[in-house]
C-alpha cells in the first residue's frame, strides 16, 4: 500500500492530514496517512496568551489527533533523521526506543522553536510562549510570586516578585503582556494588595509594538497598554538574565522574579540534519510546496521558506494563518502527486491580524478594516472561535470567554506545569544531552 508520512501536528500538518484523508476518501484510494508527532494534539497557539492570562483551559487549545483526524494514523515520537534515498526515517517514541518508518511520500511540517539568542541567563531563567506547559507555568509562577510578596518583608524583593518583564512587542508578546496584567488586576483584587505595585515591563528593538497592524492600530494599541499601566520600552532588549533581576540593553537594571521572551521562532532542529538547502534556517521549497531535487518530498508552515507570490522575492511569514492555508495546499499537491486531482501553487493574501488586549479591548485588521475597542473585540474571538477545528473545542472556548465576561478570574497556582517542565528545550520536545 502507498503511504503518506506527515511529520509535525502544528497547523500545517494537522489541516494537510485532514484534506487529504478526506481526498483520499472520496477517491477510494488505497493510501496510508500516518502523522508523526512528539505530542498526540494539534495546539491552537494564537490562545496561549488567554491560558496564560487564566482565561481559558490549556485542554481547550488542544485538538486530540486520535478523534480529530478520521482515516489518519497517528504516531507518538520524534523524528530524528531521514533516508531521503531509502525512503525511510528514524524516530524516537516517548520511551526512548529507536524506531524506522518508510514512506513513499513525505510531508516535512515540523514546525518551529523559540528564536533564542546568546543572552547569559536567559535559557535558565527566561521562559517562553509556545506551549501548554510554558503558559500554565508563567501563570502558576506569577500568581505564586504575588503570593510570595504578600508575606516577604524584604522592599526590593517585594517589587521584584511584582515585576513582570516580556520580551518582544510582536502580536503575541503584547496579548501576554494585557493578559498578565489582566491577572495581576484580578489577583490583586483578591489578595489584598495595591495593583498599582504591579510593574509589566514590555521590550522590544522595534519602533513600535505590533507593526504588523500599521501605525494606526500600533498607536491605539499602544494607548490602551498604557491606560493599564503597561511599560512599554522600545529600543530596548536583554543583556543579561537572573534569578532575581535583568540587565537590559541600555546597562540599567530592573529586578523582576518573572521574565518571558517571546521574540520569534526558527525552524524545528530537524531541518538542519536534513542536509537540504535552507533560508534563514527554513527549508527551501518552490511554490508548489515540493522540496527541490525531491519530487516525493513536500514541506511548509514554519519550518519552510515558501515563496510569498504576492511580495515576489520574500517569503512568507510563520503565521496560523499562512500554515493553515498552506496545509490545505499540501493536502491537494500530495494528492495530485499520487494521481488524484492537480496541483496548485501556495498564493494567499494576507486576510489581516486579531489581537487580543484583555478586557474590553482588541485591535484588528480584517481585510484591511481597522478596528479597535468592542468591534475588534467581538470579531478577534469571533475568528478564534471560527478557526478552532473541533466544535468540542469551539463550544468550551465560548464559556471560558463567557465565564470571562460575567466572573472574576481566578487566582490559584495548581502547579500543574514545573519549572523543569517549561524550559525551551523541555516544552519544544529538544532532546536534553544525557549525562555520561
């Protein structure tokens, strides 16, 4: 039997398995789709800030690959190597055993990691945004660190468990930073203490948060950070990252007990042990999403360079947006490689961003429109709730948000997610080197 190999369950490879079992289908085809991934979900990311902030559940962004892919094998490891003239790769399942699996077509959606730099400090005490475990973990410790403050009688140690510092004023790091401040409000509300002593420090090289949005939007956004007592500070970076302060680019010091970097994404480790050409660390494909040199091969989402047609010479940005359309590309372009339908080349304007600013606030730009206030709030989670694949999850998603709405949120620390558990290398599933 041919068989079809998807390695990745982000957006991309979630929507290519999903379109082309449903081809494959409604064509008869006897063809094997297998997915391969070091977890058993597709995760809707563009939700991480709402779980950090205790807005939603982290099960609520999580599509289980057992009942959300009808007709797709799914597989739990992760990949390791793969024998592009065998037609082979090599994977690691979650007990540590080597395993091989053939393919006679293979879809490279892998996905990204955290873009980290050379920052002393930063992988031991600075922690992410692109997993269950890192969300749950930044919310577990700023709620423990305010928890801390209301019984240490030491001043400076006091602002520093009340001191928040993100990194990176992109679309994601500015939802953290109303999310968390939303929290901060909360807890204080019901701790007891003053939620003016909560500092949220926002970072950036940029010359504007959000420039994704334009000037116009950037500007309101900006507006509404500051209205909540939100720092913004651009221009500014890290240096250097401790247990209980940072050194930021201009020298000075800040001490804060909570650091989040959420700066931008580089392909997944595997691309680099492929031996393919890359650009920028992404896997070079053409614009039918084929690797060059490998007719059998395809590739996209984040760990691929995909030429953007619509800016000729650049390629397209690591969106959901640009991963979801290009998996249901993929799907086509596999299927017609497999003599089912034909193939199209990956075009998509770009539809506009939502951005969640916590209550009562959000900026969009829906097919240019700019919006901001209750009109942008109503269509941001209106166009989460529409792109969340399972109507289980959709369904949950809309009672956190009307929970939201009605009560206070609440403050506990679970401990569900350890410090160990929400390292960057942990939380990316990035094999740890073992001890001799």
């Amino acid at each position: 039997m041919t068989s079809v190999v998807i390695v990745g369950s982000g957006f991309t490879g979630f929507q290519c398995a999903r379109r082309l079992a449903r081809t494959l289908r409604r064509n008869d085809a006897s063809v094997d789709v297998t997915i391969i991934s070091p977890v058993d979900y597709m995760l809707y990311t563009p939700l991480l800030p709402e779980v950090a902030g205790g807005v939603v559940d982290a099960r609520f962004v999580t599509i289980p690959l057992a009942n959300g892919l009808d007709g797709v094998r799914a597989v739990r490891g992760r990949v390791e190597s793969v024998d592009f003239d065998r037609h082979t790769l090599c994977y690691t399942d979650p007990e540590d055993r080597s395993r091989e699996m053939s393919w006679d077509r293979l879809v490279l959606t892998p996905g990204s990691v955290t873009r980290l730099f050379d920052i002393p400090g930063l992988a031991e005490h600075g922690r992410g945004l692109k997993s269950t475990a890192e969300a749950l973990y930044l919310r577990d410790h700023v709620l423990e660190q305010f928890e801390l403050a209301n019984i240490d009688d030491d001043p400076q140690r006091i602002r520093a468990r009340r001191t928040i510092v993100i990194v990176g004023a992109s679309y994601s790091g500015t939802e953290l930073a109303a999310q968390l401040r939303a929290l901060a409000d909360s807890a204080a509300a019901q701790m007891g203490f003053d939620p003016a002593e909560v500092r949220v420090v926002l970072l950036d090289m940029a010359e504007q948060v959000m420039p994704e949005v334009g000037d116009k939007l950037g500007a309101a956004a900006m507006r509404v950070l500051a209205d909540r007592g939100i720092e913004v500070r651009l221009g500014t970076t890290l240096n250097e990252v401790h247990a209980d302060h940072v050194i930021l680019s201009d020298d000075s010091r800040l001490d804060a007990h909570t650091v989040a970097w959420v700066t931008g994404v580089t392909g997944a480790p595997l691309i680099a042990d492929l031996g393919l050409d890359t650009e920028r660390g992404r896997l070079k494909v053409d614009t039918e999403l084929q690797v060059p040199g490998h007719p059998d091969v395809f590739a996209a989402g984040d760990a691929a360079a995909v030429p953007d047609l619509t800016q000729p010479g650049k390629i397209t940005p690591p969106t959901a947006q640009h991963a979801t359309r290009q998996g249901k590309v993929l799907a086509r372009n596999v299927a017609a490689s497999l003599g089912y339908g034909s193939k199209k080349r990956y075009k998509h304007r770009d539809m506009g961003l939502v951005v969640d600013l916590g209550p009562r606030y959000a900026v969009a730009n829906p097919l240019g429109i700019q919006l901001s206030g209750w009109p942008a709030k109503f269509v941001t989670r209106a166009y989460h709730l529409h792109a969340i694949p399972r109507s289980v999850n959709r369904w949950a998603v809309s009672l956190a948000y009307l929970t939201d709405a009605v009560f206070d949120r609440s403050v506990v620390s679970m401990g569900l997610s350890t410090q160990e558990d929400a390292k960057f290398a942990t939380s990316e599933g990035i094999p740890m080197p073992k001890a001799n």
